[in-house]
C-alpha cells in the first residue's frame, strides 16, 4: 500500500532501505535514496543533476553501441539507461545511474513487482550535466567500486572525454581519437570516443 505525500521523506532525511522500501514507492517518485541519505531528483533545491540535451544525446548514444556490442555476442548481458535503479549492496540504493551493463545472471533473478535491479553492474556509466559537483561524482563513482562494479565510466560532453575508473587501477581519460576498451569485464567491446558525441 502506498504511502501518502505527507508522508513522505524529505531531501536530507537518512533512512534504512528497509525503511525505504517499506514507503511502497510508486516507479514514478522522484525520492531515491544513496548510502542511506533522502533525495528528491524533482526538487530544484537540491543537488541533483540537472540534464540537457548534451547529457541525453550522450545516453543515446551509448545505449545503442552498447547494444550493437552485446548483438555480437560477447557476453550474455542487458544494457539499460534512463536512471537504472539499482539496488547495489543491502547499504546502497541507487536509482540514478545514466547508462548501465548488467550480466544476465544477474537480470534474470529480477522480480516483476520490484522496481529495482538487485545486483552489481559490470559497467556504471555517469555523465555529467551542468549542475553536477565534482565531489557528488567522486563519492558516487566510490561508492560503485565499493559495491564491487567492474568498470565506471565518466562522461564529460562539454570536453568530449571519458574518464575509465577501475578498482586498483588509476584513472584514465579518453578523448576523441581514442577508443574506449571493455577489458575483461566487456570482452570485444570497443567504443571510438567521437561516436559518443557525434
């Protein structure tokens, strides 16, 4: 049964995600909750990315490289985007990653009435948009290495770059003119730069 908006949490409130998930959220709320903090992605006060159409030609764009890579057969495997909720440890629940990779072990365990994805992905993609702060991004792409995510990616369309975040590795960046490898995680994947943004 849901719950009425009065209530609801508000941005800032720290909640289990039992206690979230108790709120019976319908999949249209705007309330996500990220290692145990309230945000609400609607409310312009808060801290939340604000797209553009940079950001969602971006998405497009690798959803569908992504796709016509897991065509080939690489690797059984689901591409989603469009904010993928994603239940990533029984401590972290994210519903806001842009672009993401998942197994299909790991999609077929998804149960029809539970809106999110519970399990790691094997590549996180985030792409920036004008209201995103520098510290939101590293604590968030922490926070996906943490949960055990294999590869993250940072996307920047104001500079056409790719920053590729692995755990034990230090980052590299990416600019159009190179390509961008899945490594083991992505066997055969192989996405130019430029075709991100063009």
């Amino acid at each position: 049964m849901s719950v009425t908006t009065t209530h609801l949490p508000k941005s800032g409130d720290r909640m289990t995600l039992e206690e979230f998930r108790a709120l019976n959220l319908p999949e249209e709320s705007s309330l996500i909750l990220l290692n145990g903090v309230v945000y609400d992605e609607a409310d312009e006060s808060t801290e939340m990315t604000r797209r553009n159409h940079l950001h969602s030609f971006a998405e497009a764009n690798l959803a569908y490289l992504l796709n016509v890579w897991r065509r080939s057969g690489h690797r059984k495997c689901r591409v989603y985007a469009g904010e993928v909720g994603c239940e990533l440890t029984g401590q972290i629940l994210s519903v806001g990653i842009d672009v993401a990779v998942f197994d299909e072990s790991v999609v077929q365990k998804i149960s029809g009435e539970f809106p999110y994805i519970i399990g790691v992905p094997l590549l996180a993609i985030e792409i920036l948009s004008p209201s995103d702060k520098t510290s939101e991004i590293q604590r968030k792409v922490d926070l996906y290495l943490a949960a055990g995510v294999s590869m993250v990616w940072v996307v920047d369309t104001h500079f056409k770059t790719v920053i590729v975040h692995q755990d034990s590795h230090v980052p590299e960046m990416f600019a159009t003119g190179s390509s961008l490898s899945g490594g083991a995680a992505l066997p055969g994947l192989s996405i130019p730069v430029a075709d991100i943004f063009s």
